[in-house]
C-alpha cells in the first residue's frame, strides 16, 4: 500500500508560497511590460486631438492597434498553462490580500463599471455638470458596444474555461459557444476585463479631452481598476491569460473609437437626445475634484 506523502513544515510551505508568488509577480512584470512598450506608441496617438473631419468608425490606427493585440493575445496564449499554474498555485491562491484584490476586481468587471458609468451619466446630468454626463455616457457607450462584440466572440470561439479543462489551453470549437448554454464554453474573451477595459478606455479619453489636467489619475485609477479584474478573472480560474489579454484589447479599442466618434462629431443626435445642450460651466467628481 502506498504510503501518504508528509506535510511539508510550516517554513518550507512558507518558503514554497513564497516562491511561487514571486515567480507569478516577475512573470506578470515581464508580460506587462512587453505588452506596454508595444501598445504605448498607439494609446499616445489614441488621445492626441482629433481633427475636425468626422471620423470614421474603424479607422487605419484603429486595425494597427487591433494587430498588435492580436499578437500579444497569442504571445500570452504561449503562456496560459504556465500563469494558470502559477495564479492556482497554493501560496497565491490562500494570499488573503490577492482574495481581497480579486473579489474587488470581480466586482469591478460586472456590474459596478457599468454602474459607476450610469451613476457618472445620470448624476451629471442631475446636477448640470456636462463633464461628469458625457463621461459617464461615454462610458456606457464603450461598455455596451464591447459587450455586444464580445458576446459574439465568445460564441463564436466556443474556448472551454480553464475550470473545465486545465491541462487543455487551446480546448475550443468554432461555434460551440453559441450551442451550449451553460457558459463553460464561452471563455474568450473575458466579459469582466473587455467591462473594466471599455470604462478606463472611455473615461480616461474623454477626460483627456475634456480636463486634461486630470487624465492622469484618472487613467491611473481606471486602469489600475482595469487590471484587478484581469488578474481576478484568472484567481477564479475563469479565464486563461489570453483570455483576459483579449478582453483588454477588445475593450480599449471599443472605449478609444466610442470617445473618437463623438468628439468629431460635435452635437451629434444621440448627445443632444442623452446628454441635452451642453455648456461651458465648471464640472465635478464627488465632493473634492473640480473640473473647468
């Protein structure tokens, strides 16, 4: 009869959970920062103003971005059995601090991005503070466009969760999405992070546009945000990296070409029947940010 394998100390399984979640931090480190020095260039040209034509809903800068995503989606794909190994290994997964950050970015993904989007749109419009409304419009706008895209992305992929099948990370069926209904096939892309992706895109761009001053905590928050969810959608075993990568490639794009076609398309029919006349008057975020 085989003999049950010891426990390990209580300093060698410290030491182990340790480890393993350095080895997770430097091997997320190493992919954030690829994928920023090759996406930095297109988001600086993304919130550069925009010319006075309208532009069109997909644009040349929009298809770049949109290949460079795709190759950093299979470069992270190279690495989903080695993530979700490090993300579900024992030291991460009993981290009380990651559990906390991972419920928070769970919760961000769906539904507090799109009620916070609702809450900015609705409550500027309450108080008369246009800034505040068209940020939040902008928002909800991003959020539900990628939605419907990434529904459709889903089914059509029909990628099986790693929950599912773990030591599978290519296990998908083109289709097969769309014919199962229990949503264990609907893994790419990752609702929450293309939810998390959409907002910061959206806020962050019409921020920028509106009161550049604070673009950058701005940014900062809503992607910091953003990224929560990624890594939460991975804690939970919900997703594969590349799952999460789409989901922040498709939900940016759709937040920069949201923002992109009203602000060149100034007093265009759905502003005036959601966001009414607008004017120049001061704006705020809660009780200590003002906005010109």
């Amino acid at each position: 009869m085989r003999e049950k394998a010891s426990p390990l100390p209580v300093d060698d399984a410290k030491l182990l959970s340790v480890t393993m979640l350095r080895r997770f931090c430097l091997r997320a480190a190493r992919t954030v920062g690829l994928c920023s020095a090759m996406v930095a260039p297109l988001v600086l040209r993304a919130q550069a103003p925009a010319t006075q034509a309208p532009a069109a809903i997909v644009t040349r800068q929009d298809v770049l971005f949109l290949v460079v995503g795709s190759g950093l989606v299979a470069l992270a794909q190279r690495s989903d059995l080695a993530v979700r190994g490090d993300v579900r290994a024992d030291g991460v997964q009993q981290n009380r601090s990651l559990d906390l950050l991972a419920d928070a970015g769970n919760l961000w993904g769906q539904p507090i991005a799109l009620g916070g989007a609702l809450g900015l749109w609705i409550g500027g419009r309450v108080s008369d503070r246009p800034t505040v409304a068209a940020t939040g419009l902008r928002a909800v706008e991003a959020i539900a466009v990628s939605g419907v895209l990434g529904k459709v992305a889903k089914g059509a992929f029909g990628r099986a969760r790693p929950r599912v099948n773990g030591a599978d990370a290519w296990d998908a069926e083109f289709g097969r999405g769309f014919s199962l209904s229990d949503g264990d096939h609907e893994s790419m892309p990752s609702g929450h992070a293309t939810a998390a992706f959409a907002f910061a895109a959206a806020v962050t761009s019409e921020v920028h546009h509106r009161a550049p001053r604070h673009a950058r905590w701005v940014g900062v928050a809503s992607f910091g945000l953003a990224a929560a969810t990624a890594y939460a959608r991975m804690h939970a075993d919900a997703h594969w990296l590349s799952d999460v990568t789409a989901g922040a490639v498709l939900g940016s794009a759709t937040g920069w070409a949201v923002t992109r076609w009203h602000r060149t398309r100034p007093g265009n029919s759905p502003d005036r029947w959601l966001l009414g006349p607008t004017g120049s008057g001061g704006a705020f975020v809660g009780a200590q940010f003002s906005w010109p």
